[in-house]
C-alpha cells in the first residue's frame, strides 16, 4: 500500500499521531508490556509475543480511542456523552468522560457482566440496562440523544475513535519493530483500522491477520458483498467482539490494510484463555484471547516467524471464566462425565468408585438415573462427575470401566 493509497483512506497516520500528543498522559492511557511466551513458541514454531493491553487502566484498549474523541469535543463545548457497550467501550469512555470534566450516560445490555457494569459505574458514569443484544441497545442508545446537547460516541463508527485505537498500533510497532506477523480481534472493526493504519505506515511489510468469532462473523461476508453485513444475532463467549457488524468505514480499511481474517469457535477462544492462565500466568477475556485461539489454530501458520497477538481486553467476569473453565477442561477431557449401565444391586456403586479411584482420579458427584426409557426392568444408569489429569488419563479410566464389563460412556462430550 502506498501512502496516497493511505491518505485516501478515513484514517490517515498524521490523524493517529495527533491522537498520540492527545494521549500523552499515563493516567489516562499508560504503554502497556510486551511478554515472550516460550510456551507459544514451542506450540507453533515461532517466537510469540504478547502484547498486553488487558492490562491498561480499564483492562482494555477502548479508552484511547474515547478519550482521542472525548477530549476534542469538551474542547468544542460539549458537556454530556452517550455510549451504547458490552462493557469495555463503557469503562473507555466512562474513564474520558471523567477525565474530562463531563458526563456520561452508558447504555448496556441487560445481560452485561455484572462486574463491568460496576466499573463503568466506578468510573463515573450513568448506566442504564436495556435490549436483550448489542443491536437493541445501540439502537436505545442513539434514540437517547435525539434532540439533547449530548454527543453519542460510537464504538467503532468514528474516525476520531480509530485514530486513537491507533495509538495502539504505533505503540506495538515501536515495542517490535522486525515483528512479521500481528493479529489483532475484530468486533465492529475500530481496533484493526486503526492498529492497521498504523502498521502498515510503518511497516507495510508486516502482516496483519484479523479474528472473529464463528458466532459474530461478518467480514467475510461483507468483503465479498463490498457492503457492511450486520447479523440478526450473535452467539459467543466473547462479549467483546460480539457486535454482530462492521461499518463503511471499518470496512474499507480492513479491505485495504487487512491481510487476512480468520474465525475461530468458542472452544478454541475457551482453551485460548486456559492456555494463557497455564502458561502466561494472565487472566484474559474472550474477545482478549481471540488473537491466541487464532495463533493456535490451524488456519494461521507462524512458523518461523516473529508474530505479537494483541490481548485486547481482560475484563473476565468471574461467573463467565467458570463457565469458560468447565468448558474448556470438559474439552481436553479433565473433566469428565460418565454413565454406566448397570445391574441396579447393591455393591455397584461402590464397584466402580472404586476403579476409578484406584486410578487416582476424583469423583465430585455421582447420581442413579433409573427413568430412561432405554433402561430394561432391574437396570440403571450410573452417573460419574470425574476430575482428571486428561485424556490418556481418562481413557484409562473409560478402559478400566469396560474392562470390568459395565458398558460406559462419556456423555460431556457428547453434549
């Protein structure tokens, strides 16, 4: 890409510089690390770097991107903004509202976390919970301001918000600036335009690989239609980049900047974030983990190569990373659940409890299921809760079971 292909884009680089000299206080926005995993690298025959931004005041990017557009509206007079989030929009511009001397009213869906719901508040700001998905609350959000003073700040739609995501892209180049490959997850499009630009300005060499969620995926779709895709509904654990659409203006930067863009399934975003709590000792949403779901899967090949995931956001509500946890161990089988067809005597119970923790493994629960209607008159169905080291454990242990002739399987991962 040339740089007259650049300026003739909606975000050029001088854009993303002036929002750098906007951004030049570590209150607002600090320079967030930079982590080798020697665990990635081993797993995908490169050297993996990590580019930490969950670790940014409000554990994620989104405030460089508000506080860029915040700033230069407070300056023209305006006193009160409007959000529509999930959650790290809101904490964004909840903290540049603040920082700015002005109000802030954020629109969230009903079901947000709750813990980021209490952030955003923690930051300043009015929260109202309304729509059952993103869409119905933006749509809320934007009725709001109609014939008010108040400035709606968009999640992605605006120039002056991917100019400060850009920063970003700046910030990761000077941290690595021989890296060949970053990637970067992809929601309504902000984060990648604006990291893009930046990128590619400096380093048009480098690749730039973007990544959405199976559930939420438009970019293809709206790449081949040359027009912006919205879906009716989205469906994935990773609230944050559940947006379910692009806009105009995201889109024609990623066609110009973009290399290529992957999807990758829940499971994969689930084991992203075990992985990076096992090995990387970091606690890491799912939009967050995206970029490692994508480096680990099959459909981006690194090897070779010095390639910076982006960890965009760590706002992890506790109650959703043990749902991700259960998942993700049911997944690699150390958890799992087992039923056994049994002669219903007495001493069967005790039996096969009894192989099981001969073999070391433990049992958390354990249940008679005896109303199935595949069941003949006198048989039963055992049901086993099991905690393993994983799957060669728990083959041993499914082997043992059959081994004493009880007919056994494990219906977790069936589900």
């Amino acid at each position: 890409m040339t740089t007259t292909e650049s300026d003739e884009l909606p975000v050029t680089y001088a854009a993303i510089e002036r929002a750098r000299e906007r951004l030049d206080d570590d209150t607002v926005v600090k320079q967030t690390p930079v982590e080798r995993s020697s665990s990635l690298d081993t797993f995908v025959g490169g050297e993996v770097y990590l580019k930490m931004e969950h670790l940014q005041w409000t554990g994620s990017f989104k405030t460089r991107g508000a506080y860029n557009k915040i700033s230069q509206d407070v300056a023209d007079g305006v006193e009160e903004f409007v959000a529509a989030s999930a959650g790290n929009h809101a904490q964004g511009v909840a903290l540049a509202a603040t920082k700015c001397g002005a109000d802030s009213t954020i629109f969230m869906p009903e079901n947000a976390p709750q813990t980021k719901v209490d952030a955003t508040r923690g930051y300043g700001a009015t929260v109202e919970l309304v729509g059952r998905d993103f869409q119905e609350t933006m749509a809320r959000a934007q009725e709001a301001v109609e014939g008010t003073d108040a400035e709606f700040v968009h999640a992605y739609d605006d120039v002056d918000i991917i100019a400060g995501q850009g920063t970003l892209g700046t910030e990761m180049y000077h941290d690595l600036p021989d890296m060949d490959t970053v990637i970067v997850p992809i929601g309504g499009g902000g984060l990648i335009s604006g990291i893009s630009t930046a990128i590619k300005h400096l380093s048009p060499e480098t690749r730039i690989i973007g990544v959405q969620a199976t559930g939420a995926e438009t970019v293809h779709e709206s790449l081949d239609k040359g027009m912006p895709v919205t879906l009716d509904e989205v469906e994935t654990i990773a609230d944050g980049i559940a947006t379910g659409g692009i806009s105009e203006t995201t889109l024609r930067i990623i066609e110009a900047n973009v290399d290529e863009v992957v999807t990758v399934t829940d499971t994969e975003i689930a084991q992203a974030i075990l992985v990076l709590m096992e090995r990387a000792k970091q606690v890491v949403e799912g939009a967050g983990a995206a970029s490692v779901a994508a480096v680990l899967s099959d459909d981006v090949d690194v090897s070779g190569e010095t390639v910076m995931p982006l960890l965009c956001g760590g706002n992890l509500d506790m109650t959703q990373l043990q749902e991700v946890l259960i998942h993700a161990m049911t997944e690699r089988q150390q958890l799992l659940r087992l039923r056994v067809r049994i002669d219903d005597r007495v001493g069967v119970m005790k039996e096969i409890s009894g192989i099981i923790a001969d073999l070391g493994a433990n049992i958390h629960d354990v249940r008679h299921e005896r109303s199935v209607d595949d069941l003949d008159i006198g048989e039963a169905y055992l049901v086993f809760n099991v905690e393993t080291s994983g799957a060669e454990h728990a083959e041993a242990i499914v082997a043992a079971i059959r081994d004493a002739d009880y007919p056994v399987d494990n219906i977790a991962r069936k589900v």
